[in-house]
C-alpha cells in the first residue's frame, strides 16, 4: 500500500489528536509513504502558527515538526507535478497547492491521508481513496 500523507494528517498523527491512531497505524503498514515537498513548508508553517496564535512551547513545536518531517519515506518535487496540479486547480477552485497531494496520490494509485474534508472530497470525485476511512 502507498500512502501520501498531507500535512494536515501529519500534524493529526504527531499531536496524537481523533485519528492519529487510525493514521499512525496505516502509516507503519504502508509500503511508501511520500509527500510533495510542500509538505515541509506546509508542517513547519502551522506549528509556527500553534506557536505564534496559541503560545504552544517552541521547543515542542520543534521536536513536533521533526516527527512529522520523519514520517514520509520520500519528498517528491512539485516541478514535478505543477502542471497537472495548477489544472486540477483551476479546473476545480480548489487550492494548488491541495492538488499536488491529490496529483501525487493518483499518479501512484495511492491512498491519500488527509484530514482536509475540501481535499477528501476533491479526491474521492478523482477516484482517490482517502483515509482516515469514513
């Protein structure tokens, strides 16, 4: 099985929140687990917003964020998949940079983990499977 994983599921999984089990086990039985390079900015971005908005200890949000940086196997590079990601974009109305996980997925034939119910639907109207499974 692979798995993208998106930031919001990561963030999901190291904050131990609702479905980090659900996740976190799928993630340990996965074949591959990637994710855009965005993925980065993404995780690291909203612990800086858990630190700034909600005084979260920095020193946390640190050893956060390095969890989350280790659970993906592999980064793929968005020059990679930009193109079809800007067109499902537009095609759609929904965020770019949502359609580089849900791009990356289906070029894989993965399984998406994402807590994004937006992205969740997106990928089940392209044929994606999603988890945490509904």
């Amino acid at each position: 099985m692979i798995i993208v994983l998106d930031a919001s599921a990561a963030v999901e999984v190291v904050l131990r929140r609702n479905s980090a089990q659900e996740i976190g086990a799928s993630l340990l039985d996965a074949d591959w687990v990637v994710s855009p390079n965005l993925y980065v900015s993404e995780v690291t971005n909203a612990f800086w917003k858990y630190q700034k908005l909600a005084d979260y200890p920095y020193d946390e949000c640190e050893r956060n964020i390095e969890q989350a940086m280790a659970l993906p196997d592999e980064f793929m590079p968005e020059s990679d998949l930009y193109r079809e990601a800007f067109n499902m974009g537009c095609l759609s109305g929904h965020p770019v940079y949502d359609m580089m996980y849900l791009v990356l997925a289906r070029r894989h034939s993965a399984i998406l983990a994402t807590m994004d119910k937006k992205l969740g639907v997106m990928a089940k109207k392209a044929g994606v499977r999603t988890m945490p499974f509904e």
